[in-house]
C-alpha cells in the first residue's frame, strides 16, 4: 500500500467486486427459515415507526442474531458482558459527567484549544440526550449513517456493522492463515463491533423520517470519537479501545496515525481520562502505544463497507424517488412520505440490495423487486 493512499481509496475495487458478489439479485433476501415478507400498502408504510420497521425486516433480523452469536463468542467474560450490555442499551453515559456545565465549558475550552471543534457550542457540544443512562433509541433501529450517505435506513447499522464484522473476521482469518500470526480475536471482534456505537445517539430519527444531521469532531464525524470516549467511560481494556480507535484510519505513517492520536486525545477529553496514563498513546503522547499492535489495522480495514455502499445508496435512492413519483403518487422527494417509503423499502431491500437489482438488470426489474416490498398505488 502507498503511504499516499487514502481511506476512500483503499480497497475500492475489491470491495466493490466483493459487495456485488455478495447479492444473487433476489430481493428482499430472505433469513433462514423464514418467508419473506408480503408487500404492504403504502398506506401503513407510512404509518410505521423506524423500530417497527427494522423489526419487520429479515435481513436486519439475521444480522442482528449474527451480532449477538459474535458478541457471545467473546472469551473475556467481563469485556463479554460490557459488549452485550452495549448492544443491549448504547446509553451515552459519556454526557454524565458532562451535564454539569462548568465541566462542559471546561472540556469545551480543552477541546477548542486542542482545534478538535468546528463551531461547536459548549451547549451544543454533544448531541441531545435526556437520559444518558438511556438509550436515544435502539442499536436495531438506527441508521448506519448520515441520511444522504451508507445504510442510511432503520436497522442499517445492524446491516453495516454485520458486513464489517463479517468482512473483519475473514481479513483476521487470512493474517492468521497467511501469516501464522497472532492475533487477539477478542481485541478483532470488540473494536469493530463497537466501531460505530454511538450512531444510535448521532443519528435519532426526526419526525419527518430524516436522521439527525452530524457534526465534525477532532477531524471526523462525531459519532466517531463519541463511540471511542465511550468505550473508555465503560472501561473497555486499552488495547481494545486503540484498536476500535483505528477504524476510520491506520497508524502506518505519521500522518495518518496523528488522525487517530487526535481521535484518542478527543476522546479521553471527553471521558475525562489521561490517554498517556491510560495506556491509550504512547509515552510522548504522540504515538499509539509501541509497538504498534495489528488489530488496528484489521478492524481498520473491515470498516470499508461504505466504499461501495455509500455510492450505491445515493444511486438507488435517486431512482426510487423516480418510482415514488410514477408508481406510489409520492411528487416530493424531499417530503415525509418519501422518507418514510424509501427508509421502509430500504430496510427490506437493503440499499445493496436493490442497487445490486438496478446496477444488473435495470429500472424494471428494481420497480418490480420495490413492489415486492411496498404495493403500487
């Protein structure tokens, strides 16, 4: 790999030849031993809540069980049950510490001299929470990203976070095979399995069936550095947390590995803890923790599910705004009844899905695997 390539870039080709052979073109694709769904009205699709949604969904049915069978093959007990009960209830409990507001101020001025914020507020430093003992909603019902980006639809972040996790364990399978390495399977599955713990709270549904908007935090989405402050409020071990830290870079030269040294430092800021302290960087405070450990790199390199995701959601939706308007009576894409029938559509179908459809056999055969889903008007 050159030192020059990017995240973007980074195995674009061979996660697009993966993704595209991952789909048979059947939608909506079926869990096992259970029958796909018959097509609702658009009616009560527009009625359905995005928890209902998602938990109508086969696909998201099966990959949350997946999930929850990789959490169960964790072998630290004690990590074992902090993963479940993250699943279970990803409360920000970070915002604990940060509802008083002299501490808020205080980490906001910490931050702000660090340039880790972007306009940010010391009210609106963290995304609305009422309860941070409390989930803003369920790990199943979240979207995967931002509305306009990757798995952008209820119960994508269960869909996103399977095919990394699936993506992970056959890269850490190969480094095992190939190399004879030794690897912390634990370590592997945690840091991508909590790599995007915090989209729940980022990403809430509003009521016209978008998803809370994100804003950038230390160079990043902030879900990102939200989910790693998180994990250090929880007391994920240190090499877990670094490792969960990698996902959206790698330290393989100076450059990228100040992105995550940056994300890490944010992170302990917020968590108020001493990344040096807590074995989260090295000695200088400028480095990860030497030597480099390899499981950074794996979880690094599972999380590139969105390369061809994101892209292919952007296609799809685009077309299935044309169908809403020539087969559903839908003129406004922009309109609550357009999200609500595309967040429905996607949840079954899935983005990859149908764009698998669309890209293989054109805008007949997409209409017609929609209508699978959702009944033409």
């Amino acid at each position: 790999m050159e030192s020059g390539l990017d995240r973007r870039k980074f195995l674009a080709l061979g996660a697009a030849a993966c993704g595209m052979l991952a789909f048979t073109g059947a939608v909506p694709r079926k869990a096992a031993g259970q029958t796909p769904p018959q097509p609702i009205a658009l009616e009560a699709c527009l009625a359905l809540t995005p928890l209902a949604m998602a938990d109508s969904s086969a696909v998201v049915d099966r990959d949350w069980k997946y999930l929850l069978e990789v959490a169960a093959s964790i072998k630290d007990p004690a990590v074992r049950q902090k993963v479940q009960a993250i699943l279970d209830n990803p409360a920000p409990t970070l915002a604990d510490r940060l509802a008083d507001p002299k501490t808020r101020a205080a980490v906001h001025a910490e931050l702000a001299a660090k340039g880790f914020l972007k306009g940010q507020t010391v009210t609106g430093l963290l995304p609305p929470v009422a309860d941070p003992s409390k989930t803003v909603q369920p790990f199943r019902s979240a979207p995967g990203s931002g509305y306009t980006s990757h798995h952008a639809f209820p119960g994508g972040l269960v869909v996103h976070t399977a095919g990394n996790m699936r993506n992970t364990l056959g890269i850490y399978d190969g480094y095992v095979k190939n190399y004879g390495l030794t690897l912390d399977r634990d370590t592997t599955v945690v840091a991508q399995m909590l790599h995007d713990l915090h989209k729940p709270w980022v990403f809430a549904w509003a009521d016209d069936g978008t998803s809370r908007q994100e804003q950038t935090l230390a160079g990043t989405g902030e879900h990102h550095v939200l989910s790693v402050a998180e994990a250090i409020v929880r007391g994920l071990p240190p090499q877990m947390v670094v490792a969960q830290a990698c996902a959206h870079n790698h330290p393989g030269d100076a450059k990228d590995e100040a992105d995550v040294v940056g994300w890490i430092t944010a992170a302990s800021i917020l968590a108020g803890v001493d990344p040096v302290k807590a074995e989260l960087l090295g000695p200088d405070g400028k480095t990860l923790p030497l030597p480099r450990r390899m499981e950074g790199f794996v979880c690094h390199l599972g999380d590139h599910d969105w390369v061809l995701t994101g892209p292919a959601g952007k296609w799809t939706t685009v077309a299935l705004g044309e169908l809403a308007k020539e087969r559903y009576g839908i003129a406004d894409t922009n309109s609550k009844a357009f999200n609500q029938f595309r967040n429905y559509v996607f949840a079954h179908g899935t983005m990859m899905g149908l764009y698998a459809v669309y890209s293989a056999s054109g805008k007949k055969a997409l209409a017609d695997a929609v209508a699978a889903i959702v009944k033409p008007v």
